[in-house]
C-alpha cells in the first residue's frame, strides 16, 4: 500500500475546517410516510482541501459525500435521479433488501438511465440500519469519480440523534495536477491485481478534517468504506477501546476491539464510551498510521443519551440441515491458476481473455456477467453459497438484496458469527454465505472490489 501512495503526502494536509458532512436535499413527507429526495448527478470541481485547487468530480448534488438519505425503517423513500453526466448511470441502495426492481443494475432489474433523463426508485425500507448508495453503471469508473453518498434508516425512537457521527472513507487516485488520474481507468494492472488503489484518503470528503463529537457520553461512530478497492483499518489514537454494535446494518451482538478493518462497500457501527477522551482516527493498514481526522469535541446542551443498542439480527442463523447449496469456485487475476476459462459459450486462454476483452476473473471456470446465473433457488429455500477464494487476492463479496451469516474473519484470527451483505475473503479462504432466499428476483452475487466485477467476477442468484 506504501501509505496509501507515496505521492499522498503531496496531497494530503490536515484542515482545520468544520465537518460539514451533506447538506441535505429537498425532502417531503406525505401522509402515507414518503421520503422524498431528488439526486442530481452532474460533473462538479470539489475541493479536498482549501490549500489545495479544485478536483473535477463526478458528483451528487454538487458535494461529496453525496447528500445524507434518511427515513425512519418502514417508510418508503421515493428517491429521483436526475442523469447530467455524458453517459448512462443508475444508483444501487447498498444493503437495502430491496424489490428487485429497484436495485438499481443495468441491463438486469431495469435500464440504465440515458444522459438527460430521470428515474424515480420507490421502495420501503424495512430494516434500520447504516447503509449507503452508489452509482452501478461503469461504477468502477462513476463510484472512483464520487458518485456514492450515505443512506441511514433509523429506529423510531433513534431520529435525529445528535450521538451519531457519519465517517465515510475513500481514497482517491489523484495525479500531479491534482485531478482524477483518469488515464489509468481500465488499468489491466488494476483489474488483474487488487484493484484500483488510491494514493489520497479523504474522510467525509475532506483530506485530514476535524470532525465534532458530543464532549460527553456515549456516542456512535457510523464507518463506510466508499473506495473502489482499498481495505481500510482504523484505531483509535491513545489506542482506545471501541465495542462493535452492527456490521454492514445488522446488529449484532457486542465485542470490544482495539482496531477495525472494512472492506469495500462494508459498514461498521461502533460506540465509545468517553468522546471527550478521542484526539484522533488512525489509519493503520501501513507500517505507518496516518492521521486521517481529528476530533473536536463539542458541548451541547441538545445532546440525548444514546438509544440502548438493540444487538438482535434481522434475523436468527437459519438450520443448514436441507440447505440448498451452491458451489462457487473463484479464480483467475495476476498469479492465478486459471489458464482458460468460458467467454459467451467459447472456451478460451485467459491471456487472450485479458489482452482482447478485459476479463481475468472466474466463476466455476466461466467469464461472469449478468448472464451467468450461479443457481436458481425456489422462495424461502435455506441457501449456502460455498465460496472457495481460490486466487491470490483478498475479495469483498456482495450479494444483493439479502443479507447472509458468515464466520467473519475480520477481527482477528478467531472468527465471529455474523450477519452480514458484504465479506472480505482472504485469499485461499474457503467460507459459506447462509441465507434465507426470501427475496423473489435476479440478485447480482460480485466481488466489490469494482474492477474485479467489471472483469468477470459476478454472476447471479436468481429467487424464484
């Protein structure tokens, strides 16, 4: 990772600026309980640091993150994407359980919205939780431009709690003249690798900013991972303790850690106990932490307690004993053991794949696209997708529309049962994704590091 870019230090100059998270977008409410929101996608120059000159970004409502969604669990948000790009797009709700028709994949559950058209998603959300959104056409190319934001769904009893501090995360791969390294898209030696690593770490959009947290009590910490492919690990400077309260939305039940690691596309909800104790977040992924925030506590005579955690998972570990299960065997990129694999119904050599159509990854020896169906599973079958890493890369997978339990393996070597969307598989690692199919519709089931999917790792679960 060389500190995520040797170059960073050009780039990355801590601020003494506020957070200034997202200004929220137009929103209305209907007696019926209807979020309304309007998102704009749109070229836009952002500015990472006031020291520095404007990026040109590809962005939400002008800002990134993009604007913060937010409903109260069993509202339905009715959300209208307006397309100012120069090509088409769509918004996937990561880790929504949404109606397929809704989940925001082109060319599968709807198509993709043309340049200077609009698209209306409506659907309810059923589970409370931190989740976020995301452009999914070309996303290794729109989300690496900024096009993503945070979605949070809340309890009743949890609206507008002034304990829950945002953090979204993203690195960034930034040239000398401090823009998007665009020439680099569709780098073979990204897609083939680890995937398009950044050399500028941004929190809340901002390179080394000052976040506010409540001086006293306990508070929430709200991690994203927004990056195309970056693994991030965050402590707590004066090595602070923080107890794990949900991952990827669900709750779960409570373990203290000293360190986090999130994968792409993955959530953590953390609590601290003494805000007032905090200097700043780390990034320890390297031999060398950086600094990626400060905190800045502030009095506040508005603060409520914390809601009590409720530790419940959407729903019990189901019995395995009549599962259905899927094999999947993942193989191919640089150092690999696939030498051919099956492109459109012809088998051909994986050098050739890569040199003339871009495509390195497998599933069970073929090409993945949104035409490579993994299973076909009837409604409410128990479903175990036995994913066997068998590359040389760390993977993040994840299945759309549900969520699954895994013996998740990123706290440590002892691994802890939870309920998750997305997991980060180490290379070699052999894991079962168990879940109810209690979604009807075509799922997409990839790998979330973007580049990876865009060259072959993804197929589909399709409920029926």
């Amino acid at each position: 990772m060389a500190r995520i870019g040797a170059a960073r230090r050009d780039f990355i100059k801590q601020s003494a600026a506020g957070l200034a998270l997202t200004a929220m977008p137009k929103v209305s409410f209907a007696r019926e309980s209807v979020r309304r929101y309007q998102l704009v996608a749109e070229p836009h120059p952002h500015f990472f640091d006031n020291k520095l000159k404007a990026t040109d970004l590809w962005l939400y409502n002008g800002q990134t993150p993009g604007p913060l969604i937010t409903a109260v669990k069993n509202e339905i948000l009715e959300v209208e994407v307006v397309n100012n790009l120069d090509q088409p797009t769509t918004v996937h709700w990561h880790g929504i359980r949404n109606i397929n028709e809704m989940d925001g994949v082109p060319g599968l559950t709807q198509p993709a919205i043309q340049p200077g058209e609009k698209f209306r998603y409506r659907f309810s959300v059923k589970d409370a939780g931190t989740f976020w959104y995301h452009a999914h056409n070309k996303a290794w190319q729109q989300v690496a431009r900024g096009l993503y934001g945070p979605l949070i769904v809340h309890n009743p009893l949890e609206q507008n709690n002034s304990r829950d501090v945002l953090i979204v995360a993203d690195d960034w791969l930034i040239d000398k003249n401090e823009q998007i390294d665009a020439d680099s898209f569709g780098s073979l030696g990204h897609w083939s690798h680890g995937g398009r690593l950044g050399n500028a770490l941004s929190i809340n959009g901002k390179f080394g900013p000052s976040i506010p947290i409540p001086s006293s009590g306990t508070t929430k910490l709200k991690f994203i991972n927004a990056a195309n492919a970056r693994v991030l690990k965050f402590a707590l400077e004066g090595n602070h303790q923080m107890r794990v309260a949900s991952v990827d939305g669900s709750p779960c039940e409570n373990f203290i850690t000293n360190e986090i690691t999130i994968g792409p596309a993955q959530r953590l909800d953390i609590e601290v106990d003494e805000p007032s104790n905090l200097t700043s977040l780390l990034e320890i992924s390297t031999s060398q932490p950086l600094k990626a925030a400060k905190f800045e506590p502030v009095i506040s005579t508005l603060d409520k307690p914390l809601h009590s955690s409720d530790s419940r998972p959407y729903y019990n570990q189901p019995d395995v004993k009549n599962a259905k299960i899927v094999e999947i065997h993942m193989q191919g990129g640089a150092m690999g053991n696939l030498s051919s694999a099956t492109f459109n119904g012809e088998v051909r050599e994986l050098r050739d794949l890569a040199m003339n159509e871009s495509k390195l990854w497998a599933f069970n020896g073929e090409i993945g696209d949104y035409g490579l169906t993994l299973a076909e599973v009837q409604l409410q079958d128990i479903v175990v997708l036995r994913v066997w890493n068998d590359t040389a890369w760390r993977h993040s997978m994840h299945l759309h529309g549900h969520h699954f339990w895994v013996q998740s393996r990123e706290f440590g070597e002892n691994p802890r049962n939870l309920l998750r969307d997305t997991y980060l598989m180490q290379p070699r690692e052999k894991a079962d994704l168990i879940f109810i199919a209690d979604n009807h519709g075509r799922w997409l089931f990839h790998c979330h590091m973007l580049e990876h999917h865009a060259s072959g790792m993804g197929g589909l679960i399709s409920v029926v």
